[in-house]
C-alpha cells in the first residue's frame, strides 16, 4: 500500500470542472468543504452561499474561488488516489 502524495499544480480548472470534481466527494467530504468555505469567508451555516455557487447561480470573488481551487483539488486527488489502491 502506497501513501497519498498531493499532485504537483496543474492548470487551474474552470468554475464547470470544479463543480464536477466537487460532486465526485462522497457526502461528508462535501460538508467538510462547505464548512471550510463557511468559516473561511464568515458565512453562517444557513446561509445558501456555498450552494449557490455549486448551482451556478452566484459568482465567486477570486480569493473564494481560490480558496475552493486549493481544497476541492485536494479532496478530489485524494479520492481519485484512493479509487485506484482499492
């Protein structure tokens, strides 16, 4: 069993690419970005931000896209890597 190394950057992925890779996470990993998202930027929990964005229904400002940028990439490398050592 190897160990999980996190890709090196690639090209940043658009809005569309990073909203697929979001809906690959299973439910919990989703909570827990949202969560990050949430604290990160002092959306309460009920705001309907973060959802909002995943529908494309809201624009992002840079710092949050980014910020999504760093941790949907994260969550997904690590689920594609844990897919193939299945």
């Amino acid at each position: 069993m190897s160990t999980y190394q996190p890709q090196t950057p690639g090209p940043t992925p658009t809005i569309s690419e990073l909203i697929e890779k979001f809906r690959v996470l299973n439910q919990r990993t989703k909570n827990r970005v949202r969560r990050e998202f949430n604290d990160k930027f002092g959306y309460s929990d009920s705001d309907t931000t973060f959802q909002r964005l995943m529908e494309r229904r809201l624009f992002l400002c840079y710092d949050e896209y980014l910020f999504l940028v760093d941790t949907i990439l994260l969550h997904y490398d690590f689920y594609v890597w844990a897919k193939k050592e299945q």
